[in-house]
C-alpha cells in the first residue's frame, strides 16, 4: 500500500484484505469501499472498513437484527424480531467487552456514501434526513457546511439528482444509506447516545472515534447490569 496518497490500488487493497481482487470490486460496487477511479480505492474508506472489520473474526448482523442492538442498548423496546433472536441478540450483547466488536457487528444497520453538495442545498437537504446530535457525546455539534444523516435507501438516488450531490469520498455530505424503518431511526436518535457513539467510532477523527467508543462501552456495561 502506498504511503503518502489518498488511494490504493485494487491489488493493494485486496492484499490489505486478503481478499481477491474481484472481492474488493464488489465491496465497491455495494458501498462498502469507495471507488476514486477505475481500479483505484479511497485509501480512507479501505482503512475503515479494516477498522469496522475488526479483523475479519466477528459476525456481522442483518440490517434489522444490527437495530435491534441498537434498540436494546438505548432502552427502546423491540417489536420486529421474534422471542428467540430477541433472547439471543441480549446474550450477545451481554457477551460484547469490546466496542469495537460492536462496531462491526452493527455496521450494517446502513451504508454509508459520501457526495460533495453545493452549500445552498445543504439547509434544504438536512429536512430530508435522520440527523444524530452528537453534543450528547460532548462533541462540537456538525459544521454548518456539512450534512451527516440517514435517509432512506429507496430516496437516496433521487435525492443525489435533485440536490445535486456528486460522489466524492472526502465530501461534505455523508449519507448513511437505510432500508430499515425511518421512523424507528428518528427515535433511537433522541434515545441516548448508542446510534451517536456507533457513529463517532468510525469517524476519522481520533478524538472523535475514541470518545464514540468509550460511549459504548458505558453502554454495554450498563446493559450487563
């Protein structure tokens, strides 16, 4: 891997994985690795996703069951999953010490795209999304000239043609891609801090990501309790 840019080649990427090259096309392809060029990978979106990863060890839950953890650690009750996977995804969570673990196992509650948008449509682009207060955390609340939110997968297409976003993996517009219930998000949004802490611990910012993950940790210790 190359030092001293901001991407990587799909052979590097691969080798970073210990993957195959048609692996690493296909992680691009479904959002999972920012594609800059043809065969060329945003180096910060593979060192997240080697990150959120956690080496490759740890399961990583369906949309609806990464919610569900998300649900159960903010104190919100969980009506879509059946008794059995309720009473397993608890001993699982009971089980997790490391946020990091977490982390992975949670991520693919959404997937996450970053775009470049004009500031004038930043404003008008906000009333479109679930958006996370992160000075819950004790974090500076979001920069004015940028958007962080979840949206609804079936509306992001629509929403990157009528704003004008242009993909772009250093953007001032990060959507976090949804197809789970929209109106559950919003509440977990304002229950606690677990959805906040999930996102500030892949945030590339150090401060940023270390206070996102000793949230989670208060919060699997308080669920143990």
């Amino acid at each position: 891997m190359a030092v001293g840019t901001s991407f990587v080649s799909t052979q590097d990427a691969a080798r970073a994985l210990g993957v195959t090259v048609q692996h690493v096309r296909r992680l691009a392809d479904s959002g999972g690795l920012t594609r800059v060029a043809r065969g060329l990978i945003d180096r910060d979106s593979l060192e997240s996703y080697i990150a959120e990863r956690h080496g490759g060890r740890t399961r990583v839950w369906a949309e609806h069951t990464a919610w569900a953890a998300v649900a159960m650690l903010s104190g919100v009750h969980v009506d879509w999953l059946g008794p059995t996977q309720t009473s397993r995804l608890r001993a699982s969570l009971r089980a997790i010490t490391d946020p990091a673990d977490l982390v992975t196992q949670t991520r693919d509650r959404a997937s996450i795209r970053t775009y470049q948008g004009h500031p004038s449509a930043l404003r008008r682009l906000l009333d479109e999304l679930v958006t996370i207060d992160t000075t819950g955390l004790g974090l500076v609340g979001a920069a004015s000239d940028s958007v962080d939110g979840y949206l609804d997968v079936d509306r992001v297409d629509s929403a990157v043609g009528f704003f004008g976003l242009q993909a772009d993996p250093s953007g001032n517009v990060t959507l976090r891609a949804t197809g789970f219930d929209l109106g559950v998000v919003r509440d977990l949004a304002v229950h606690g801090v677990v959805l906040t802490a999930l996102d500030a611990a892949t945030s590339r910012d150090p401060r940023e990501r270390g206070v996102g993950e000793r949230a989670l940790v208060g919060a699997l210790d308080r669920f143990r309790r």
